[in-house]
C-alpha cells in the first residue's frame, strides 16, 4: 500500500511534467518562468503539503 505522503508526491510529480510540456508547447514563456513552475509544483508543493502532516 502506497502513503499518503509518496501519494502526493507522485501526482504533483506527474502533475508538473504535464505542467512543463503544456506550457513549453503552448505559450511564449520564457525559460526561466517554465522552470521556475515546475519546481514550484513539482518540489515545494509537496515539501509544504508533507511538513503539514507531521
């Protein structure tokens, strides 16, 4: 049985890479701002998200 915790990792894992392929596909954005999202919901999301749990 998969945690609650590895749960959200997972999804907001997958979550970002959809994330940077639709907004590196779709829009004009500069580099920096694409990867500066997919960090944010790929890696602080759910440090925040697991930090509340505990």
């Amino acid at each position: 049985m998969v945690s609650h915790e590895n749960e959200v990792m997972i999804l907001l894992g997958v979550a970002a890479v959809i994330l940077l392929v639709s907004v590196s596909s779709f829009t004009n954005l500069p580099t920096w701002i694409t990867i500066a999202l997919v960090v944010v919901v790929g890696v602080l999301i759910p440090q925040f998200i697991s930090r509340e749990r505990e």
